[in-house]
C-alpha cells in the first residue's frame, strides 16, 4: 500500500499543528503562569 499524499498538502498542515503547538506552549503557558 504506497500513499501518494500532495506534498503541500502535508506541508501546510504540519505547519498549522506546529504553529498551532507553539503558540498554546508559548503564549498559553506564559498567559498561564503569569
């Protein structure tokens, strides 16, 4: 079974989560602590 997914695709998504990832670890931690 070969998955042929749009590199773009992926891209952008795995972008978005890790954008995503750091602003709840960084502006929500920091909001959180202080």
């Amino acid at each position: 079974m070969r998955l042929r997914a749009p590199r773009s695709g992926f891209t952008l998504i795995e972008l978005l989560v890790a954008i995503g990832i750091t602003v709840l670890l960084s502006g929500g931690g920091l909001a959180s602590y202080n």
